[in-house]
C-alpha cells in the first residue's frame, strides 16, 4: 500500500516542525514521538534490544516495539497528531 504524498508532506513538515517547539516536550512526549518517527519511517523495530546498561537506548526500543503491528500510514498521522497537539498546549 502507497502512502499517499499529501501525508508523506504533512509527516515531513511536523518533523522539521517539532524542532521548533517552544519548550521541550517531556521525556515520556519525545519516547512516543520517537517511537511514532521510527515505525513510520522503518516499520516494525528490527534491531536487536540494548544492553541492561544502555538505559536510554532501552527506553528507546521500548518506544518503538510498542507500536510493533502498527501501519507506516497509521504511524505518520499518529505523529502529526501528537505534534500539533504540543503547540497546542504549550501556546496556552
């Protein structure tokens, strides 16, 4: 299944866009932006987990096995969603 253009655009557009956030998201945003930017671009996580020891690279699977099963398209408007969602809420 192609992903259609208009939303390959809008998914592009939010990932330039998140990088101009007034204020950082919290650690738990950023995990699922992570994890959302990952199975749209990659699909289903295909490397093998971190050691016990690489705490952040652990969180970061984590972020992205969760969403194993989830479509690229599905992904991309999930993403979109959540950034909108940020300027939203941190313009109030």
């Amino acid at each position: 299944m192609e992903i259609p253009e208009s939303l390959l655009k809008a998914f592009e557009e939010s990932l330039t866009r998140v990088r101009t956030l007034p204020k950082r998201p919290s650690n738990e945003m950023l995990l699922k932006l992570y994890g959302l930017n990952k199975q749209a671009t990659r699909g289903d996580v295909g490397i093998e987990k971190p050691g016990v020891f690489d705490v952040v690279g652990q969180a970061k699977y984590n972020a992205w096995e969760e969403l194993k099963g989830t479509p690229k398209e599905a992904a991309m408007k999930e993403y979109i969603k959540l950034v909108d969602q940020l300027f939203v809420d941190m313009s109030e």
